[in-house]
C-alpha cells in the first residue's frame, strides 16, 4: 500500500524557545537568553559584578526589577545592545519568561 502523506517516514520536532529563529541582528531567541544571562552574570566595573549585587539586593528588598546601562551592555555585547536597542519589548519578554 503506497504512502499517503502522514504514514510516510519523517522527524517532527517543536521548539519551544524557537532557538532557530533569528532576527536582523543574527540571535535566536534562545541565545539571546544566554547573553543576557551571561552579561547579568560576568559584567563588572573595577572588580565588582555590578548587576549581580543589584539583582540581590533588589530581590531581598522585594522589588523584582533591575536597571541596567545600556552602554555597559553595548561594552559587553554589541550584537544584545543592537537587539535591546531594536526590538525592547522582544527582548524583555523573552528573557522575563
């Protein structure tokens, strides 16, 4: 019996945080998580991680925000400045989920 379209073999997948999707500045959604996370993480002036105390401190105050300068993120990873710079509330989103 010949094939009719769904029994014919084939791989299927879903991918949840669309990390093959790309944008104009060349990051997948799932990369673009990782850069932020790594810049949240790694960024630092004179010895000290800057967002990572903020975010701690904020935390324990009970305020769930964080501020951050764009020209440290712009020093630390051009191409998640040009994607905070063209696409906000992209980006917000996708690292907030």
């Amino acid at each position: 019996m010949a094939a009719v379209g769904w029994d014919r073999g084939g791989v299927y997948y879903a991918d949840p945080l669309n990390a093959h999707q790309q944008n104009q500045s060349g990051l997948g959604e799932a990369e673009l998580v990782r850069r932020c996370g790594r810049f949240l993480e790694h960024f630092r002036i004179d010895n000290q991680f800057i967002y990572r105390e903020q975010l701690r401190r904020n935390v324990a105050n009970g305020q769930f925000f964080l501020a951050v300068d764009l020209s440290h993120v712009q020093s630390f990873d051009e191409q998640l400045a040009t994607r905070l710079l063209s696409t906000p509330l992209e980006v917000i989103s996708q690292v907030y989920n």
